[in-house]
C-alpha cells in the first residue's frame, strides 16, 4: 500500500513539474512578443531572445 501512495505521488510531481515548465517557456513568449509590439525591443533582439527562450 505504501508503495502505491508514493507512485502516486511522483505520478502528481511529475505532471505539475512537466505543466509548469511548458506554461512557463509560453508566458515568457508572451511576454517578449508584447514588448516587440509596443516597440520596446527591436526584430533582431526579439528573434535572438525568441531562440533563448526555446532553448
């Protein structure tokens, strides 16, 4: 039985750790493309961060 409550447990971990990270890379896209829209950042600053980002 215990073992049971901790495959569940790492079963939970891993699905937050692997949900936090994608949603974090795309906020972070977000967040660029907004400021190459409001001309805070030039094309070429956006695609070099842009290819950071992906990493």
């Amino acid at each position: 039985m215990p073992l049971l409550w901790i495959a569940i447990g790492v079963i939970v971990y891993y699905v937050f750790i692997k949900d936090s990270k994608s949603s974090s890379g795309s906020h972070a896209e977000d967040i660029l493309k907004q400021r190459y829209v409001n001309g805070e950042i030039d094309e070429t600053t956006y695609n070099r961060m842009k290819e950071t980002l992906r990493r």
